[in-house]
C-alpha cells in the first residue's frame, strides 16, 4: 500500500492538468485549479469513493471558504486515514492557505494512493453527486458545481426537457432555410471555425506543456530548500520567500535581496571570536 510515497516518487510528477482531470471525472465537478480543493472536501469524497461509506460525508463541508471549516473537513480527513490506519501526515496549515504547490503535492499523493487500492480504475457504482447531496444541503457552487446537477438543472427549466438539443438544432433550421450558396457559406464558416478551433487546441496543448515544464523546475527548487540541511540557509529562505508570494501583482525579489542583505550585514557585523 502506498500509505508511504518518497518525496522523488514518479507520483510527485503528475502534472497538475492529470490532477484536475482525474479529481473532475470521478467526483463530477468542474475544478479548473489546484487551490479549489484546498478545503479538504475533495480529499475527503475520494476517499469515500475508495473506500464507500468509511467516511462520514454530512460532516464533510463542500462550502468551507473560512480556516475554521476548512480545518474540519481535514479533521474528518485524518480521522478516516486513523481508521484505516494510513501512516500520512496532513498539513494543514500549509493546505488551508490555498498555495498550489501544497495542495499539488498532497493530491499527487492521493492519487497514488487511491490507484494503489482500486488499480486506477473507477467505481463505477459510486455516485459522487447523490453521495454529496446527502451528505448535506446540495452543494452546486463555483469551483463545485457537478456536471450531472447542471445537466438535470437544464432539463428541469427548459420547456421541450433538452435546452442543448433546441439550441443545436435551431441553427441548422435557419440554414436549411437559406438558399443553396448559403448553406456552401454556412459549410466554409464551420470548416473555417473548425480549424481555428484545432489551431487553438495546439496552442493550448503547447502552453500547458511549456507550464507544467517550468512547474516542475520549481517543485523541484521547492524539494531542495526543504532539505533539512538547507532549508534555514539564508538562499534557501530567499528563495521560499518568492515561491510563495501571495500577491502576484508585485514581484517577492527585492524582499527576498533585502532579507539576503540583512543576513549578510548581520554576520559581518558579528564580533571575530578570539582564537
């Protein structure tokens, strides 16, 4: 069991597109960042989809946005890996402040876990949106909103039952309207708008990969200022500084050179010690 995963375990080298996908199959949710699982409620319903009916999910909050809640999603979190007696740590402080390098890792981790227990396959008697809603009111909110809870949402307000299905076909019946050199126009728009499309997938594709490529460059500076040995260095408390600048408008450097400067003064500034 991989109750225990190295820090250089191919785990920690899943990319955090990987992640989002695999989190939005399985639980039905439309997470677009690491950092909208910060709350612990993702971990806690991938662990009752691993383990059904261990967790006690009406105790589990799908809208914890203070500390308070949130710290309670993990208690419920820790309580279940006491029961089955996983050796994990959680960190919580780290987790609830939302930095996505944290969560990256700690989700890197459950996923290695959970493919440990069902082989990476999904349960497919396990409904996450049924299981979420009775474990409390129905939780369909930004970052959290299920695809199944949208899709009887637009069944229950459009009158014909299929608002998508209206929406498509309405477009055709204006061109089959037409004449027969718009419907060639309607028919060269589409291929045009189609490559465009699949230009936009390459460029997509080609961005995601440069990202996740400079990520790992910095997950693995983020591994090397952990090092016990390193980690209270003045370099090292530098760097951490800037990897973990809260506000990206203003650039962490000058703090990080100022601090360097400090410690530099400080030891110049020590009295030389007789020999």
């Amino acid at each position: 069991m991989a109750t225990s995963i190295g820090i250089m375990d191919s785990a920690y080298f899943v990319g955090r597109n990987e992640i989002l996908t695999w989190i939005n199959n399985r639980l039905q949710l439309n997470l677009s960042r690491i950092e909208e699982a910060a709350s612990g409620a993702v971990q806690c319903q991938m662990m009752d989809m691993t383990y059904p009916g261990v967790v006690p999910m009406h105790k589990v909050n799908f809208d914890a946005k203070n500390e308070y809640d949130m710290i309670q999603n993990y208690k419920v979190l820790q309580e279940v890996f006491n029961k089955l007696k996983i050796e994990k740590h959680i960190e919580v402080s780290r987790l609830i402040k939302g930095r996505p390098l944290d969560n990256l890792e700690f989700l890197q981790w459950l996923k290695r876990y959970c493919d440990s227990v069902n082989g990476g396959i999904m349960n497919e008697n396990y409904n996450p949106v049924e299981r979420r809603v009775k474990g409390g009111k129905d939780r369909n909110h930004k970052g959290l909103r299920s695809s199944k809870s949208l899709q009887s949402y637009t069944t229950n307000n459009s009158g014909s039952g299929d608002a998508l299905s209206l929406n498509r076909t309405s477009g055709p019946k204006h061109s089959r309207s037409s004449g027969g050199s718009d419907g060639a126009n309607s028919s060269a728009e589409i291929q045009a708008l189609s490559k465009q499309v699949t230009d936009l997938k390459l460029s997509v594709d080609l961005l995601e990969k440069e990202r996740d490529f400079y990520f790992s460059k910095l997950r693995d500076i983020e591994i090397l200022c952990q090092a016990s040995e390193l980690e209270n260095e003045p370099i090292s408390v530098a760097i951490k500084k800037i990897l973990y600048a809260a506000d990206a408008k203003e650039s962490a450097l000058d703090e990080a050179q100022a601090y360097i400067n400090e410690t530099l003064d400080a030891v110049e500034d020590e009295p030389e010690t007789e020999t």
